[in-house]
C-alpha cells in the first residue's frame, strides 16, 4: 500500500491584519498638549495645532481624524466615571458642569415688594410658608386643588344639603352667601395686586428721576472741575503743555500764547501804561505823582486846581510878585477909580 503525503506553503496574512488594524483605531490617543473635557457638558477643547500637511494634502480627512481623536478621549473619560446598570444599560454619573457659559439674556429683575412684604421686613416679621397647591379631602380620601376647578374653597358650594346657623334668616341661602364671599374675596385681592403694582411703577419712577438728578449733578461737577482745571493749566507760561497730564485727559486745542506787537503807537503804549498806574493808585489825583500838564487825565481829579496855570494865565506871565506890587492899587490914580486885582493864592 503506498502513502503519499501532501504538504501546504505558508499563507501570509500580515496584509490581512494591517487592514483590520487600520479600520479599528487604537482606544487611546496621545496628545502633545493635554486637552480640557468638561463631561458635564459632554465637550472636548483642544488646544493642539493642526498639522499643515496633511491639512494641505487632504482637508475632510484631517478634520475628521482631528475631530475622531478628540470623540475618542471623551468616550474614555466617560467611562472612566462611576456607572450603575438599569433596565435599558449601563448608565455612567457625570459630575457637574465646570465651564462656565455667558447667560443668552440677563438677569431678572428682583421683583418688588407688596405693601405687606415691605412692612414685614421693616418689623422683622417672618414670611409663611408657600401653601401647597393641594390638600387632602378627608372625605374624598384623595388630593384635590386648593382653588379652581373642584377646589377645596368651594366645598360649600357644591353639597347637596348645608346647616343653616340659627341667628340668619330663614330665606338665608348658604350656597348664594358662600359664592358672593368667594367673589368678594377675589375682587378685594385684584385690587390689592393692581394697587402694589401701581406703587411699584411710582417708586420705579421716582427712583428713575433720582437717578437722572444725581447722573445730572455729577456731570455738573465733573464740568466745574474740568473748567477749573483748564483755567489753571493755562495760567502758566506755558499754558499747561509741560505740566503732567492725568489719565483719560484729552489733548487741549487752540490754547496759544499770545504776544504783543514789538512796535506799538505812542497813544497805545500812553493809555496801557495810564491804566497800569491807575490799578496801583498813581493817579493825578495823588499829590506825591507829578503828571504833565497836557496829560488827557490833566485836571480831572476832584478839588484839583491847576493855579501855576491860572496866576500865569492872569499876571501875563508876571508872576505872583507882580499881584503883591498892585494889591490896591488903581490906574486912575488917587480917586481909586481903575482895576482892581483879585488876590490870589496858590494851592
């Protein structure tokens, strides 16, 4: 009997695995700066650079591997928390939120007290508890609302048959007298919400003039500063220009020195420099200042009598020895008919 034996060459099949391998990528990736997740918002940042290549080479491709790495580290960080089985799995406790988000709309505004909240804070009185919604029915055996529709408040209302109190009339109805109470009380509590809500607009716009008068006023003494400031930068030879500038201050325009002419007419220079001797008491009223006789303010002072010019005006140039020589005498000889001469005397 012959045997004949068969033998079989070696199948290479690391091609075989390589595809497999690249089709499943590895559950960890390795980054070369650590990126944040937030599982409580179930989002990955990563700060990572991408490479420009591979974004050159093929665009898609490289965002969706970026993209795959950063979906792989948070499905591990997920996993990584405490998990509990229930009916549909396995579920994985994710902790709280720790990036925090702008708001999309801002903040409610507190609302404003009622007449009675304002007076309990102002005696320290503490508010009740919140009534809950429903209450238990005794005789029901069940929870029903407290108002509304089947509410506990129109219990009265709806019996068959109600006790009448002795001391009311006999055309009493109970049910009429219980409805109107509960109508009366609804108006009663309309008009107080209408009234606090009244209140609350006039307090918000009294609160809104206040504000304007103190914006107002602050913007008066912030012009009053601004004002004095300016005025004593520019009482300096330099008007202000080498002094120190505070922070915010604006640059000031069209502030310039402003010199006189170096050449000035005689009448000009006559009157500036009369008037810087009438500023420190120099006048020609002051006996110890001497002024010129053809000076515009010459004679002008009060009680002031020019009499050198009056005596030579008078004698022809003589002077007051010749008023002393005719003092009593006449041109028409002893009859003492002529001119008499006024005697003068000189101030």
């Amino acid at each position: 009997m012959a045997t004949t034996s068969t033998s079989q060459a070696p199948v290479d099949v690391s091609a075989i695995l390589a595809a497999g391998n690249e089709k499943k990528k590895a559950i960890t990736v390795e980054k070369e700066i650590p990126v944040d997740i937030d599982l409580g918002l179930l989002a990955v940042f990563d700060p990572n650079p991408i490479e420009q290549e591979s974004y050159r080479l093929d665009k898609e491709q490289s965002l969706l591997q970026h993209a795959r790495d950063g979906i792989q580290l948070l499905v591990n960080s997920i996993w990584s928390q405490p998990t509990r089985i229930v009916d549909d799995g396995v579920v994985a406790s994710l902790p709280p939120v720790t990036t925090v988000l702008p708001r999309e709309k801002p903040l409610p505004k507190p609302k404003p007290m009622t007449k009675w909240e304002a007076f309990a804070a102002t005696k320290g009185i503490a508010p009740k508890p919140k009534r809950d919604r429903l209450v238990f029915d005794e005789e029901k055996q069940d929870w029903v609302p407290r108002w509304g529709y089947k509410g506990k408040n129109k219990e009265t209302e709806d019996q068959w048959i109600v006790e009448v109190p002795n001391n009311k009339d006999a055309n009493f109805d109970p049910v009429t007298a219980s409805k109107n109470e509960r109508k009366a009380r609804k108006l009663k509590n309309e008009s107080q919400r209408l009234k606090n809500l009244q209140r609350a607009a006039a307090n918000a716009a009294s609160g809104a003039q206040t504000q304007q008068a103190k914006l107002a006023e602050r913007e008066s003494r912030k012009g009053a500063i601004e004002r004095e400031l300016k005025v004593t930068k520019t009482s300096t030879a330099s008007l202000g220009r080498f002094d120190d500038k505070l922070k915010g201050e604006k640059k000031e325009k069209n502030v310039k020195r402003k010199f006189d002419a170096n050449e000035v007419s005689s009448s000009s220079e006559r009157s500036k420099a009369l008037s810087i001797l009438t500023k420190i008491g120099a006048t020609p009223s002051n006996k110890r200042t001497r002024v010129s006789d053809d000076a515009p303010d010459a004679g002008k002072g009060d009680g002031l009598v020019n009499s050198r010019k009056a005596i030579k005006h008078l004698t022809g140039g003589r002077g007051t020895t010749s008023l002393g020589d005719r003092k009593g005498k006449g041109r028409g000889g002893k009859s003492g008919r002529g001119r008499n001469w006024p005697s003068w005397t000189s101030h």
